[in-house]
C-alpha cells in the first residue's frame, strides 16, 4: 500500500504518506527503510514546501529496480515491449502473424519475440518481475486458459499460462486484451490516481476495462466489462456473441466499412468527394483504413459514417456511466487512430446531457495517451500491478 501511494504521488515525503495512508509515522519509516534497502524506492532531495522545520526529503519509486515485458497478442499482429518499474517503455517490436498460424506456433513466435526484445532493451533476466501478456478473451484464469475466442478458430481451451512459461522460463500473467489496457492506463497513463474510471477499447472489436475503488473490477469469472455486448439495437444485426444490435457488431471496423460502401452505392453514386472516386476506381480499395483517412480529411460521406459509429458507442458509454457511476472514461486501441476526436465529441456530449447524475457533476472523457500501445504497456503493467499494487481480495484473504 505504501509503495503505491508513492507510486502514484511521483514524489511524496514520508509525512505525507503516514496522513495518505493512515499508518503511524513509525510503520511508514520501517516499511519506507525496507523499500530503500531493497532498492525499490530511492530518495531524492528535499522538498520545496516549507514547513517551518528540517525539509522533508521526497521518496520516488526507482524506476531502474526490475522490468517487466509485455506481450500483446492480436490476431493479426504480436507487439512486445520492456517497461521499468513506472510502466514506461524501453524497447516495443512489433511482428505479424499469419492467420493460419497454429497455436503452438505463435507461442514459439512470442518465445521468440521476448528474447529479442530483452536482448535489444539490455536487460538481464534477473531483472525481470515477469511477463504479462494481453489475448482475446474469454480466459479461464485460475487455469490459465484461452477459451475460444470470436476471432481465433483454432484456440479452444490452449493453456497459454503454461505453455509461455516453459518456453521462455517466465513467470506469465494473462489477461483480457482491454483489462490489461485499463491497468496500463492506471500505471502510466489517463487513469494514474483516478479511483473509478472505465477504459473502452476500439479495436478489431470493442473490449472494457473498468477500475472501481481503486481496484480492477474483473467480476465473478474474471471477464467483466464486455463492453461491445452493450445491446443499443433491439432489432440489429445478430452479434456473435448470440444477442442483437451489440455495439460491437455495429461499429466494428467490418460495420464500418459496410456502411461507407452501402452509402457510397447509394443514390446520387456517393458524392463527389474522393472516398466516393476511390469507391467508382474500386469499391475493394475502400477499406476501413481509407474511410478513417477520408473522414480524418474531411470528405463528406466518411465523417458522417464516423459520426453514426461514434454516436451509437456514445449510447454505450452513457449505459456503464448510469449503471457505475465512473469519474471518467478513456477511449483508446488502435481502431480509432485517426477519428478519436470524433469519437470523443461524441461521447463528450453524451456524458453532458444523458446520464442520471450529470447534475452532480459531468463525467470526463479522454483519448488514451497510450494510443496503440495501450494493450501490449496494458500486459507489461499487469507484472507490475500483480506485484506491487495492493489486491483488496487478497488482503483480507490472508
């Protein structure tokens, strides 16, 4: 608990963070003595504020102590990355995979990827607290298993924990994708300090993450916060996951690319702007990544396509806003790249006006400062909240 207040206070005297905590002066100084000896925490200089007595000297957490690596595993793409003890990344590579590939063959390819990684960021393996790593889900965490995910045909039931910890001789941590981006968020980006906040992950599809009291919330089988199941059309499309009109379903990047199409086909062949000259050329080359370069330009077609999707995950948005009560919610992933600010104005102006306690106060919503690397930073940061945040289930366990 202590060595999280100095975490996220990035500078705090050991007064202070006796009043933080609650601890007597004594405990503070016995647990701040065993952080420095163990070389977690080092002091550094004197504080600025007087206090009319001996300056107070300010702790921070040695951001050079251990590594963690992270691995983020997308269907399409591995990234890796090595943060130090603040979540900050070192070295991040990135490597393809082709979508035939077997499942033992992509834990060779990460196998393969921590050790060049490592080897290129110069860290020694003593110095690493683990490896986390961040899938699709559903994931049966007690046993370390992907359970068939939508998108990844031939993993049924592979115990990923296990088969990652021979290979690379790594204590593994696995998590949800978008679960492991909220934690990243909460060490080293929009959520440091933030006690309530809901983190949504654009992507290939839409995931969740959600931290309450200062804790992720992961509910009874650890894979809460689906938010692309959020049904906002009673009679849409049939979603995967068995329901209707998930969000998901209609604003995948797939749904996207379908409406731009559909409207470019339309009456009057789309306009005249140049998403509606590539579709003429070649409807195939309007892809998801032309319709978010075009609205990102302005065309006419794009922006309003944007603006349907980014409207309807306002919907979304303003559902766990009502149903948790958050402080804030971060937008991020890779999906929306270049259309976050559409996507936040929209959810912006939702918040405003929509949910029950906007009287009170407004909910804020911010783009990820992580961007794309908010998954494999999110998988890093999994090590290190395992390691070092203080688990209110395990507490009061022991």
């Amino acid at each position: 608990m202590v060595l999280d207040v100095i975490q996220l206070a990035d500078g705090i005297s050991r007064v202070e963070l006796a009043q933080h905590t609650g601890l007597t002066a004594q405990t503070v100084s016995g647990i701040v003595r065993r952080l420095i000896d163990e070389g977690v925490v080092r002091e550094d200089g004197a504080s600025r504020i007087a206090t009319g007595g001996k300056p107070r000297t300010i702790l921070r957490v040695n951001a050079d102590a251990g590594s963690a690596v992270g691995l983020h595993f997308d269907p399409v793409e591995l990234t890796c990355v090595v943060v130090d003890l603040l979540g900050r990344a070192l070295v991040t590579t990135r490597r393809p995979l082709p979508q035939t590939a077997e499942p033992d063959e992509v834990i060779r390819a990460m196998a393969e990827l921590v050790e060049a990684v490592l080897a290129v960021a110069g860290v020694s393996r003593q110095r690493v607290l683990g490896l986390g790593v961040a899938t699709p889900g559903p994931i049966d965490q007690d046993l370390g298993l992907v359970i068939s995910p939508p998108q990844l045909a031939k993993w049924r039931r592979v115990a990923m924990k296990e088969l990652l910890e021979a290979a690379t001789g790594l204590a593994v941590t696995i998590d949800n994708d978008a679960t492991a981006a909220a934690i990243g968020e909460r060490w080293a980006g929009a959520g440091r300090g933030v006690a309530n906040f809901a983190y949504f992950f654009l992507g290939t599809g839409i995931g969740g993450g959600l931290f309450l009291g200062h804790q992720v919330h992961r509910g009874g089988s650890l894979n809460a916060a689906e938010f692309g199941h959020i049904t906002i059309m009673a009679d849409g499309p049939e979603c995967y996951c068995g329901s209707r009109g998930c969000v998901e379903r209609l604003i995948n990047p797939k749904a996207i690319v379908a409406d731009a199409r559909e409207r470019l086909a339309g009456a009057g062949g789309g306009g005249s702007g140049p998403l509606a000259q590539r579709f003429r050329r070649d409807p195939a080359t309007v892809d998801y990544e032309a319709v978010c370069d075009a609205a990102e330009a302005g065309d006419e077609v794009a922006t309003a396509v944007v603006r349907t999707a980014a409207d309807r995950l306002a919907w979304a948005v303003v559902n766990v806003a009502n149903t948790v009560d958050v402080d804030l919610v971060i937008l991020g992933g890779n999906g929306i790249r270049s259309v976050g600010t559409a996507y936040r104005d929209a959810v912006a102006a939702a918040l405003a006006t929509r949910p029950m306690a906007r009287q009170i106060r407004v909910v804020d919503v911010v783009l990820s400062p992580l961007g794309a690397d908010a998954a494999v930073v999110g998988a890093a940061s999994l090590v290190l909240h395992s390691t070092f945040s203080p688990q209110v289930t395990s507490l009061l366990a022991e």
